[in-house]
C-alpha cells in the first residue's frame, strides 16, 4: 500500500488553505511549476502549514530538485512532531536524516483509516494481493509435513486490516482474534463477521498485554504488515512470548539482497534473510520453513518477498523439511 500523499489538514488561515487547494489542482493538471509557485506563496503566509510543505517537497521532487525536496520535508517534519504526514520517511526515501526511521503510529493510522473503503479492492484488484493465500499453504504445508491435523484453537492476526487473512484461516480456527491499529480498518473487519475478538491498538502494545495476562495462541499470523515496521525483533520477540509450546507464527516479509533494513521507495521495509534470521533466533524460534514468495505486484512487477513459518523448541525436529 503506497498512498502516502498529504492528508489535508487546516492551517489555520483561510487564504493559505484555499492556495494549497489550488495549487493541487495545478499539480493534477500537470503545471507543477506553478503549483510549487502558489506553495512557496502558502507556506510563506503559514510558515507552519506541514501540509503544504509536505505537497511542496513533493512536487520539487517530481521536478528534479531533491534539495529543494529536502528543504521542504525537512520544513513539514518540523512542523509536524507527530510526524502525521510521514515527512521522516520521505526524507530516508532521498537519503536525508535517518536512514530507516520508525513509522509514528499517527502515520500508519491515518494512512489506514483513510484507505479502508477501498483497501480490499485495491489490494485485489490492482496489487494482486495474495498474502493470506500464501500464508494459508504454508501453514497447511508445515502441518501435512509434521504430521498435525491443520486444526487452531486461537489464531491470532497481527494487523488484521480489513479481514481478509481471517477469511483465509476462519474455518481452521476455533476462535480467531484481530488487531490492528487503524479504527476504520477494525470496522470494515467487524462488517464480515469473521473474528470472536477485534482491538483496535498498537502491535506491541497489544502483545505485551496478552503476555502479561498469560493468553496464548496456537497460531499467530502477520500478512503484509512488518512492511511497516523498522525494526521486527522486538515484534517477533513479543509474539514468541505469546506462543503456545506447540504454536506457529506464521508471516511475509518484502527483502532484498542487501544487509539489515531498507526503506523502499514506496516507503516499506525490505529486510535482508540474514536480518530476519537473526531476528528470529534471538526470540529463540526455529524457522520451520523460510522460501521466496511475491504476496502482491508493483506496477505490474512481482515484489522480492519471503513467507516465514516458526515455531518455539516442539518444532525443531520438523526445520527445513518443509
């Protein structure tokens, strides 16, 4: 999901709104130069409009004019602490500030709960999203190898969106529980009926309650969604925690052939198969299976991926042979 475009926010100033409306549609019209001629003008009668100074580094970028890009991402982070605009992401994108910045859950949040309404027939239609599919035949070939009935007593679906890994695993589930941060996301989830237990929270925070309050899942799956995260070992290490003994995570990963993280230009993490290794081992699971899958396209073109499927210390006699 790569529709990161500014998210109107008010200045304040009913003159410097209507110049940045305007100076969209000379951008949807192609005439960018006038469109970053009307921005200069808004930012200078609101010099804290993140908004405007976000559609301004945008549009030099488009030009050609990374350092005038750079100014103006670096103007809209500033005036944006909360980071609401993903201004951090676009400056990494051109190899300014830090290298793969954290997501601010605002970002993520927004992001999400503007795109829900169409999320399933974007994902479908013109991704060609396939990562429940490929979760739900690599979970259903770890079990045929070992032996197991494909069978869950709790699934648990990190960054459930809008319920369509629930509708892929709902009938091998006795009870299915979805978490996602985006509120409007957990609605669409919620009008098909498919989950015993929706929240709305951030991932961390969610798993560090349930381990607290001792909830374990047989299976706990993650398609599409550590794309947006930094940094997965202290995800994975949580969700290690809320493992049964004999429980499954069950994810997919975009990667690339470098080392550690990087940022992609469609603002995603890729994470190298040695950086995930590691990751996994330090939250002392064995990666029962690790192969190449593409779960969606990107104009046209199938996108580097890996299907991941662990489990705890039960698990290690099946390693590697799925």
């Amino acid at each position: 999901m790569t529709d990161t475009g500014p998210l109107f926010v008010s200045s304040g100033d009913l003159i410097a709104d209507r110049r940045y409306t305007f100076a969209l549609e000379l951008a949807g019209r192609g005439e960018l130069a006038g469109a970053a001629d009307i921005l200069v003008q808004t930012v200078e009668l609101a010099p804290r409009f993140a908004t405007a100074w976000l559609a301004l580094g945008a549009i030099r970028d488009r030009l050609g004019d990374r350092d005038g890009a750079i100014a103006a991402f670096g103007l809209a982070r500033d005036a944006d602490p909360e980071d609401y605009h993903g201004a951090r992401l676009q400056l990494a994108r051109l190899g300014s500030g830090e290298a793969a910045p954290h997501m601010s859950e605002t970002f993520v949040r927004r992001l999400f709960d503007q795109y829900a309404a169409r999320y399933d027939a974007a994902l479908t239609d013109h991704l060609h999203y396939r990562g429940p599919a490929i979760l739900r035949e690599a979970v259903e070939t770890v079990m045929r190898t070992a032996g197991r009935p494909l069978h869950f007593g709790a699934v648990l679906d990190l960054g459930c969106g809008t319920g369509l890994g629930g509708a892929a695993f709902r009938s091998i589930a006795d009870r299915l529980v979805g978490v996602d941060l985006a509120p409007a996301m957990i609605a669409q989830a919620t009008a098909k009926c498919l989950y015993d237990r929706l929240v709305s929270a951030e991932l961390a925070e969610f798993l560090a309650a349930e381990g607290a309050a001792a909830v374990r899942y047989q299976l706990v799956l993650a398609a599409d969604v550590f794309v947006y995260v930094n940094d997965i070992a202290p995800v994975i290490a949580a969700v290690a925690r809320v493992l049964a003994p004999d429980g499954l995570l069950a994810c997919t990963f975009e990667t690339y052939s470098g080392d550690g993280v990087k940022l992609l230009p469609t603002l995603r993490f890729a994470y190298s198969e040695a950086y995930l290794r590691a990751a996994i081992a330090a939250a002392g699971l064995t990666p029962v299976t690790l192969a190449d899958a593409s779960v969606r396209t990107e104009k046209g073109v199938p996108v580097h991926g890996l299907v991941l499927v662990a489990g705890p210390a039960a698990w290690e006699s099946h390693a590697d042979q799925a």
